[in-house]
C-alpha cells in the first residue's frame, strides 16, 4: 500500500465499481475495496476524508514493484 493518500482528482478505477466489494472493519473508519473475482484489495478511501485514497501499488498500470523502496508499516501501532 503506498504511505501517501492520493487526491480524487489523481485517482481512476478502471474497472465498474460493480466488480468490488467493500469491507469494513470494526471501527468503520475506513471503506476497503476488494476484489470480488480474485480477493485482491487494490484501494481503500478513509471515511473522514472521503476524497483521499491509500492505493495497492502492484495494482498501478506502469509501476514495477521490484523497483520501489519497501517501507515496513504497522498499522496496528502507528496509527
């Protein structure tokens, strides 16, 4: 997932929105779009920002994940 929150007006689904699912953990903080075909979680959009989204990068067009600089998260500690 990047670290960065990408703005709406940066941000396309190339797919019908009718092809994902959306799942909510406890807290509903966040909408975390799925996959329905295959599982995979490509975006997710926080719900007190709803115009800012955190993107799956293996799902970008053109970005090859073995050139990016992997930065470790734990969203469990670091909110």
């Amino acid at each position: 997932m990047s670290l960065a929150y990408f703005p709406a007006n940066q941000f396309n689904v190339n797919i019908p929105l009718t092809q994902l699912g959306l799942y909510h953990w406890g807290d509903n903080d966040v909408d975390h779009y799925f996959c329905k075909n295959c599982g995979i979680f490509p975006f997710n959009r926080v719900n007190i920002d709803t115009e800012k989204f955190r993107v799956n990068l293996g799902c970008v067009d053109g970005v090859d994940i073995d050139q990016l600089t992997i930065q470790k998260f734990n969203g469990r500690d670091e909110l």
